[in-house]
C-alpha cells in the first residue's frame, strides 16, 4: 500500500488521505481547511489526483474540515460510493449546504467561482451509503471496517487492510465521557500502522466531571455582574452538549433562572438527527436513552430559547442582561456569534466562554490569545469582556487518552503517523509516544508518500 498525506499534515483542518493498492485508489475524508476563513485559497486548489480515479471515500464523520471538498470532488468527476455511518450521513447534507451558502458569499467577494452549488451537494448524496459499525465490506483490494471513535454522533475510526497490513484511520477521537454518545472503542492488536490525530496532543484537559461546575460558576457570576455569557459552538456535538449540561443545570436548580438562547439556525437542524437516533444503543449511550424515553425534553428546558428566524435573533438584543446566547461559529469566523460579539465584547460585565479548540489566525483564537482590540466585520472592537476557556469540554481527546487507546496496539504497531494538529501539539504527541509505548512515529509533511 501508498499512502499518501494531501491534508491534515501539520495542521488540524482539511484532513484528506490517499491510499492505493493494486491499481485501486481509495480516499479516507476529503475536508476543508479552516482558520483564517472557510474560503481558505487552498480549498480552491485542484486536487492532486484525478477525482474520477478514485473507487471510493471513506468518511470518519460530519465536521466540515472532513467532509467539505466532497461536492467538488463529485463535480470533478467522481464516480464511485461514498462511505460513512448512517447518522454521520444525515449530518452532512445539512451541513455542505450551510457551508456551501458560506463558501458562495465568500467566493463573490474574493471574485472566485464558487466552490461548489447546492445542486453539486444533493449530486453527491447520490453517492452515499450507510455503513452500520462493525460490518465489514470491501472495494477491490481493501477490507474496511467502521468503529466508534466516540467523537460526535456516528464518528468512526477506519480500518483499511490489504497486502497483509492493517492501517488504521483514527478520523478525530472523543473526549470520554460524553453527555449523548458511547465512548470510543479500544483499537485492537493486530494494526500494523495508524493515523492518530493530535489536535490537542500535547496538553491535558480538565476533568470532565468537573466541567459542569465551572459552566455553573460562570453563569452565576454572569449573573451577579449583570453581563452577557457569549459562547462560540460548533453546530454539531457542542451544541447539543452544552444544551444537555444546561438541562441538567436548570432542572437541579444549580443556576439562576436567565434566558438562554441557542442562536444557530444549523446547530437546530442538526439536532432533530439526535433525536432520530435518540434510542439507537448503537450510537447513543445508556444514560442518554434512559432520559429521552422517561420524557426528559433535553432540547426544551424552561428558559430556552431556539432563535431560527433573523428576526428572532435580532429580538435578542432587546432582551436585558443577564442572559447566555450559545451562537456558531465555534471559532468566531463567521455566524450569528459575530453579532453578539460586536455587540458585548466591549463590555467588562459579559464573558465570552471558549469551549472548542481555536485555529491559528481564527477569530476566537485571537480573543483567547489576549487581543486587546478586534476586528469583526470591517469594525474595530475593543476587548473588555473576560474571556475564558473549558477544554473539558472538547470533543477531542487530550493526550493522556489517545496514548490510552494507541496501547491497545503496542505490541503490534510497527508506526504511527500524527496527523490533524499544529505542528508542536503533533511533535510532542510523537515523542511522548516513543517514549511511553517505545512505537516508531512520524509527523508527516503535506504531499509526502510513504509506502507501508
């Protein structure tokens, strides 16, 4: 097997794979890259392959930085299936036509031709199949098996086999325990190599335990100073994570009673795929199912407030501090948050709480960094209002749990290669790697081959 890195080397975003044997080319993800803007200029460069020589796509899950180049891979000429879990499916359609909407304002105003259509988006749900875990299936050469990476709803991490080798694909690993889904599975024995992610490979989080303590503690000091608790979150799994902790907060009557509201038109449309799966033991864990079928309206707590509408949004405003608004996007690049921002930022009364990793350059990242002045839409804003992070409350594992779940391969592995990170979080990943599990690694470059 060639084994070939296009994205995702020394960077968290654009995750995208090549893998050949025998003749037969297989992608694993085909994501975006992010940062700075979606329409970053290497989304618009064309692919170093020929879409139409691919036999299939093997997706991990839903997240744009994963799945977002896939309409253009399918306009380009792509003929073959494209494979990920039935939940990670009905995610990503909802998804690509927000980001085609995003990308498409974008690109006008960088005079690019669009990325993508809507039309190309629905060309390539043609091309999908479900694919349950554990059940395996083959494309020419390859042997492939999906596992639950314990990410987000129906995140998997990917088995390929062929010529006498196992790799493994670990897409983004969870941060366990998570409030709705299962934790990630062990990885088995017999892998020969392995793609492991690294977003935060060199730190360790908060325990998660305490995660909801230190949400509780902000909002009643937001209350007490009168102020505006911003939170910047991904549509997909944070949302519905902060929702089901602010559920419980409310219903043990932990906080005070304050508005909430869930500002992201696409965190709503995403949720109603959590309640189809809400009773699947496949994707959804013990305690999730328990409380949904005893009538526990996780998404509909009294204080809540779900703003579709740009009217409803802009009727925010009107309400009087304190209040909480939970807008996308996660890194502040773009959304319905920047409006909040623009608006509260300046304020030494409000917070605005980080619950994602932030990229170089994002907007978020500046503001987590100390930026005393920031710019959001062309206006200059000064930064008064305290900013803080909870990485307990990140879907990614830190690295104490991805050496957890590399160990379980120890005897066999013969190499891993970290990926999907920052360059010093992949570096320390690796050395920590070999020194704790004695396993060879490598932190790849973008466009380097390696034959396995």
């Amino acid at each position: 097997m060639t084994l070939t890195f296009l994205g995702g080397a020394k960077s968290v975003t654009g995750a995208e794979y090549l893998l050949e044997s025998g003749g037969t080319k297989i992608l694993v993800d085909c994501g975006l890259a992010q940062g700075g803007r979606y329409a970053e200029g290497a989304n618009w460069r064309p692919f170093s392959y020929n879409p139409r020589s691919l036999a299939a796509v093997l997706v991990t899950h839903a997240h744009i930085d994963h799945v977002g180049r896939i309409p253009k891979l399918v306009r380009e000429g792509f003929g073959g299936f494209v494979y990920s879990t039935p939940p990670t499916r009905d995610f990503v359609e909802i998804l690509l036509l927000d980001s085609e909407h995003i990308l498409s304002m974008e690109a006008e105003e960088k005079h690019l031709p669009p990325l993508y259509t809507a039309e190309d988006v629905a060309h390539a749900g043609e091309f999908w199949r479900g694919v349950r875990y554990h059940e395996p299936f083959t494309v020419g050469p390859f042997s492939i098996e999906f596992f639950d990476a314990g990410h987000v709803l129906g995140s998997s991490f990917v088995s390929v086999c062929a010529d006498g080798r196992r790799i493994v694909f670990s897409g983004d690993l969870g941060n366990a325990p998570a409030p709705f889904i299962r934790p990630r599975e062990p990885l088995s024995a017999n892998v020969d190599f392995v793609m492991v992610e690294s977003v935060y490979g060199g730190r360790v989080h908060e325990a998660v335990d305490t995660r909801r303590g230190a949400l509780e503690n902000l909002i009643e000091d937001t209350v007490k100073t009168r102020g505006v608790l911003m939170i910047p979150a991904f549509a997909l799994e944070r949302t519905q994570e902060l929702l089901y902790e602010l559920n419980a907060l409310v219903e043990e009557g932990r906080i005070p009673k304050t508005p909430i509201f869930i500002d992201s038109p696409l965190a709503i449309k995403l949720t109603s795929v959590y309640e189809k799966y809400s009773r699947d033991p496949l994707y959804m864990n013990r305690e999730a199912i328990v409380k949904m079928k005893a009538g526990d309206a996780i998404f509909n707590f009294p204080g809540l407030a779900l703003t579709l509408t740009k009217e409803q949004s802009k009727a925010i405003n009107d309400v009087p501090p304190p209040k909480v608004i939970v807008a996308g996007s996660g890194m502040s690049q773009g959304g319905r948050i920047l409006h909040h921002e623009a608006r509260y930022l300046s304020d030494p009364a409000s917070v605005i709480l980080f619950v994602g990793h932030q990229a170089k350059g994002s907007l978020g990242r500046q503001i987590l960094d100390g930026a005393s002045e920031v710019t959001i839409r062309s206006v200059k804003v000064p930064v008064r209002a305290r900013a803080v992070q909870i990485s307990g409350y990140s879907a990614h594992a830190d690295q104490p749990q991805i050496l957890e779940w590399l160990s379980g391969a120890r005897g066999n592995l013969r190499r891993a290669f970290v990926v999907q990170g920052e360059e010093e979080e992949a570096n320390a990943l690796a050395q920590k790697i070999r020194d704790e599990l004695a396993v060879a690694t490598h932190v790849p470059s973008p466009g380097e081959a390696v034959v396995l």
